[in-house]
C-alpha cells in the first residue's frame, strides 16, 4: 500500500487556526461512556474515493488487513485529578509529572491562592509544600518521601477533560471513570490523558484481530498536555508543542520497518501513535528508543510510517484535528465531521471513532 501523499496547502495563503473550525452542538459532546466499548459507531473515510461510510467498532478487527501491523499506545492513565485544602480554601489540582524525586508539577485551581511556602493537606498523611509558582495555574508541589502515584490511585479521579461537563468528585462515578477512562491494554503509568481511540478495543476484539494473523506492536507517549493544548495562534505554523515523551520498543521498530520494506499497511490506533512512530522516523526507518517530541503534524507534513488511522472525533481548531486533516486532507474531513454531526456521532474522549484508509 503506498505512502499517504502529503496534504495541499489550502489554497489563498497560509493555514489559519480558523481554517480548522466546524460547528458541533454541544449535545453531542459524550458526557458517559457506552455501557459497552465495542459499541460505539465508526465512521469509514476512504481517502482513494472521497467515500464516507458508517459502521461500528466490534467490525474494526473484520476491516484490517490479515498481513498488516496495528500498532497500539500502551500508555496507563494516572488517577491524575485530587482535591486538597491550602489554609481554609479547597483547590483542585492536576497532577502533572514528576520533576524530580518527591516534586510534582501540577496545574491548580484556583490558583491564587497557593504563594510559594504554603502547604497543602491531601489526606491524612499526604501534605505538600509549594516549592515554585509558574504562570496559568503552575505549581511543583514538594512531597517528601511521600508515595505519591500510591496515594493518587488511593484518592485521585480520573483526569477528566474540561468538556464533560458533570461533577469531578461524585464518588458514585469515580469507579466506573477510573475503568472507562483506561484503555485495556493499558501498561505503565505516565498520562494525564487516555488515548481515546483505545478506548473502544476490548480484550475479545484484541484476540480476534490475532486471530486474523494481524501483527498488533505497541508503543508508549506519555500524553501530556502538548496533546490538549489550546492553539491561541492565528496562524498554524506559529504554534509550538509542548514536549511529550515517548518510547519505541524495538520489536516495534523492527515490524514497522519491515512491514514498510514489504509493503503491508500499518494502522495507527490514534494520533498519539501516528506522533511517536513519525518523530522516531530518520533516514528511512523507525528507530526504536526513548525520547521526547515537540513535532506538529499539520497539512503539508509528509507522512512515512503510517498509513491507516483509527481516531476519535476532535474538538474545533485543535492540534489533533490538524493531524487528522493532514492524514486525509482538510476538505474531507471537514465533510466528513458535518456529517457526524447530521448522523449525530458521539465526539471527543468518550464518543464514537472515525476509520481512515
């Protein structure tokens, strides 16, 4: 299967942020997840055709390619979101990554009420001292020796995005949120995000698509916030991702490698592998290792490693529709998501899921 050939450039001049906006009425905006992941709709985008078909996810093992590579990002979402009091207030943080031994940096709000020295109770025995304020709600916070991932798993919710728009510490909810919000290939800890596309999978349709002698790789990107960042620019290119790191084993070097050199389709579940497997391409191949990317895919990028794309819908003017649009092309999947919203698809993390080939 060749290459996917790099998108056009909208004609007229550059690419502007606006240039990637589409109307969505918010009640199709998934608050809950499916009672069953392999539920969830798809929508097929032929890229050859220009062809939009409509399908379901439990027929995705049945669309791939026996011969293929489905390469999959086993990274585990951090129960990253927890409430603690500074003084008489009570303030609610992300926890973000740790930045050495004992330090979190974490986003709070509200903010202002947290100066550098101030301590924060969590739970009984978990305290934190403020150890730098940052801009936009920035902290590191100073635990001591304190096992801070064992706490979180203990008091922490799942990390939620700001556009579910229900309680973020209703106790009922929290079980199912931490099960839904993890896909079940799930390995190390390392997000604040799931990688939504993998949220549809399920231990039965892993087996089946083994079953079809498809080749399933897995890789690890620590989805931080570079992945959910808002773009404030006017103009695309003037934006800049944050760093995310990642990590390719060499098994999965190999099989991308080869499965390019003998000309069998590789599927990426979700954008976040398609960032990892092109940032870890150079001179011709995927090199395996750990490290970190900043890449912005957007149309005009040329693509190398992959070249079929298991995604979810994505919100207006985001970094994840412009990898999309550059996989596809910006005019067809600009057509295509207004007709996700006329079949009234379910979007963004807990929504329905959208096949490129």
């Amino acid at each position: 299967m060749p290459f996917p050939r790099p998108s056009p450039a909208i004609p007229g001049g550059p690419l502007r942020v606006a240039d990637f906006d589409y109307d969505l009425p918010p009640g199709l905006i998934a608050q809950h997840p499916l009672p069953r992941r392999e539920d969830s709709r798809m929508m097929v985008v032929d890229r050859t055709t220009g062809r939009v078909g409509h399908s379901r996810f439990r027929d995705f093992p049945g669309r791939l390619d026996p011969s293929g590579l489905l390469v999959l990002n086993d990274v585990k979402v951090i129960p990253a979101r927890a409430w603690g009091r500074g003084g008489e207030a009570k303030i609610e943080f992300l926890f973000l990554r740790e930045v050495r031994p004992g330090s979190w940096e974490v986003l709070c709000r509200p903010a202002r009420r947290l100066r550098a020295g101030d301590i924060v109770a969590f739970a009984p025995g978990l305290e934190a001292r403020v150890e730098e304020v940052g801009e936009e709600g920035r902290r590191v916070l100073g635990f001591g020796p304190a096992d801070v991932r064992g706490a979180l798993r203990k008091i922490g919710y799942a990390p939620l995005p700001p556009y579910i728009k229900r309680s973020r510490e209703d106790e009922s909810l929290r079980p199912n949120d931490l099960e839904r919000y993890q896909t079940v290939f799930a390995g190390k800890e390392g997000a604040i995000a799931a990688p939504t596309a993998g949220l549809h999978f399920t231990k039965n349709a892993l087996a089946e698509i083994e079953d079809r002698g498809v080749e399933v790789r897995r890789v690890t990107l620590e989805v931080g916030l570079a992945t959910f960042q808002p773009v404030r620019a006017e103009s695309v290119e003037d934006h800049r991702m944050l760093e995310e790191r990642y990590s390719v084993p060499p098994g999965t070097a190999r099989a991308v490698n080869t499965a390019r050199a003998e000309g069998r389709p590789v599927t990426a579940v979700g954008t976040t592998v398609v960032r990892t497997l092109e940032s870890a391409w150079k001179d011709g191949r995927v090199r395996g290792g750990r490290r970190a990317t900043d890449l912005f895919i957007h149309p005009g990028f040329e693509f190398h490693a992959v070249d079929r794309l298991l995604t979810n819908f994505h919100l207006p003017k985001s970094t994840l529709l412009m990898l999309v649009a550059a996989f596809a092309g910006r005019d067809l999947i600009l057509r295509a998501y207004r007709e996700a919203v006329r079949e009234r698809y379910r979007f963004f993390s807990y929504g329905d899921c959208m096949l490129i080939i």
